[in-house]
C-alpha cells in the first residue's frame, strides 16, 4: 500500500512538477450573468458574487493576489475586484466597441488586453493614466501571453490565422507566425523558450522556438482545443478540449501525446478555461455548459471534486488572498 500511495505521488509530480499553488479564493467570471464569483477554494463555499460589465470572460490577477482584473468581453471595461474586500473598486475603461479578452497583469504595474472590436492590443499603464493602443491588423484578436520580463506579448488572432509578436515597450508589432485555422488557446515555457498555440479548428497544437520563430512541430490533440497551460516544470502541455470533453496531456520533449482524461459527462459540458490546482498534479478546468469547476487529479485521470459557480463560468484565477468576513 506504502509503494503504490508512494509511486501515485511521483507520477503526478513528473505531469504537473513539484510547486504548490498557493490558493484560498477560486475567482470565476460568469459570462452568462454578469458576474464574478468568490469562491472559498478548500470548502468550496462561495463567499461572494459580484456585478461586472457585460459578459465577463477572462481573469487577470495582480502579482500579489490582492486584486483581480475581469473583462467585460460584451463592452468596453474591464472591472478590479479587491478580494479580501470582496467589492468592486476601479472599472477601466477602454475605447468604445473594445470588446476586450485576453488578459494579463504584469509585474511592473501594467494591464495588458486584447481588443477584438478594435484588432488591437491594449496596454493600460500602472499610474491608470489612460491606455495605448496597438493595431494588429487582423481578425478576432482573442488570447495573450507576456513574456516573463514583460517585453514581449504573442496574441492569438483566430480569424486571421496568425499569431502576432508584440513589442510592449516600443509598442509595435515584430513578426507574425503562421498558426493555421482558428489559433486560439496560447502559452509559453516557463522558461520562455517555446510557445504552445492550441490550433482549435484543426484538432491540433503547434510549437514554436521564441528565438527564431520557427516552427518545431505539431501535435494532435482531442476535439476543439479551446485552451492550453504547461506544467510548471515546462514537461508537459495540456489542452482542455471543447467538444469531445477531454484533456490531453503532451510530452514537451518528445511532442508526444502521454494521456487523454475524459472530463465531462456529457458534449455539452464545454471545457475552456484550464490552470494548475493548489497540489501538484492537479489542473482546474471550466466546465462552462454546466456551471462548474473540475478538479483534476492527473496521475488517477479523474476528477477529484466539482465546485458549483455562476451560469457559464469560464475565466478562472487561483489567489492566496482569502475574502475576509463581513
């Protein structure tokens, strides 16, 4: 019993890697009803839910946990949440006809956005004084990923094809990747050294080097990937896929597919949003047609736990802060 519970550990360290992700607050934007969720993550109890802009989708937190960034994907906001204080205290606002999605908070104080009303990338400075806008010129400018030192951004343009590398500080675009039909889902090593696009119409993933942008291969993957995270460790990816209601789990060393984890019950769960749990070897995934989280143990490829949120929960956020009593 000792060496199965033993080699049970080791298995889902080797997927996910050693780390722990500090959690108290699971944070679920609602598309389907406007709002935002405060969830207790251990008891899954929700502490709070929250009004936002119209169709919330994506989740950003702020380096140290203490507040979340919610886009309003039917508007042109995009709400911070204090979570300890579980209330609403700044709405961004952008351009008219934004239609923001893609999110990311960096270190230095910045937001970073995609605008797909507008084809653009959004940067909104740490001082909030106003925002830069950086046409890409091309269709449905959906997801980004920043680079660690909060250089570069790659956004996933799904109706054009193509990924577009972004210069943040000089605020142009450097280059495009050819990234076939519907790239969508988006992720970088840890150590930056490849990106991961989720190709969602061609049932696939492609990888590319940072360096020279070359392309380093493709891999199949389930029905639709939506969305892709890597371990922690960079040797594994995994796509949360939309149809089929699956997960798959690649070997970034050897671009081969090392397991396929049935999740939803039904085709009509409509798996997106995916990010680590707070054990290691274990992912979160929106199970957005149901109104729930999955928990995921990736060594036994099953789901541990199912934490009820709002109608379409889908942008989801791990923060250490827990939402005080009121």
């Amino acid at each position: 019993m000792k060496r199965s519970a033993t080699l049970f550990f080791a298995v889902a360290a080797v997927l996910l890697g050693a780390g722990n992700v500090d959690a108290s607050t699971l944070v679920v934007a609602n598309k389907g009803e406007d709002t935002v969720s405060l969830i207790h993550f251990e008891s899954g109890e929700e502490r709070a839910r929250l009004r936002t802009g119209p169709q919330p989708h994506e989740v950003a937190l702020s380096p140290t946990g203490e507040y979340a960034a919610v886009v309003a994907y039917g508007g042109q906001t995009i709400d911070i949440i204090d979570i300890a204080e579980a209330r609403s205290v700044a709405v961004l606002t952008l351009p008219q006809g934004a239609r923001p999605h893609g999110l990311a908070w960096l270190d230095d104080g910045r937001i970073v956005a995609t605008a797909e009303g507008l084809g653009a990338l959004i940067i909104i400075p740490a001082d909030r004084g106003g925002v830069v806008v950086i046409p890409l010129n091309r269709l449905r400018p959906h997801m980004t990923v920043v680079s660690p030192d909060g250089r570069l951004a790659y956004v996933s343009n799904v109706n054009s094809g193509v990924v577009s590398v972004v210069d943040l500080n000089h605020q142009t675009v450097l280059a495009e990747l050819e990234a076939g039909q519907a790239p969508e889902g988006i992720a970088l090593s840890p150590d930056a050294r490849t990106l991961w696009v989720a190709e969602r119409d061609a049932d696939r993933v492609r990888v590319f080097d940072t360096h020279s942008l070359a392309e380093l291969g493709a891999v199949k993957t389930g029905e639709r990937p939506i969305r892709i995270m890597l371990s922690s460790d960079g040797r594994h990816a995994i796509t949360s896929n939309f149809v089929d209601g699956t997960l798959t789990v690649i070997d970034t060393e050897t671009l081969l597919v090392r397991q396929t984890i049935t999740i939803a019950d039904g085709v009509d769960a409509n798996m997106v949003t995916i990010l680590p749990g707070s054990s290691s070897g274990q992912v979160l995934v929106a199970e957005t047609g149901h109104d729930r989280v999955a928990e995921v143990d990736l060594a036994s490829a099953g789901v541990v736990r199912r934490i009820a949120v709002g109608r379409r929960g889908d942008g989801l956020a791990l923060s250490p802060v827990d939402v005080a009593p009121h």
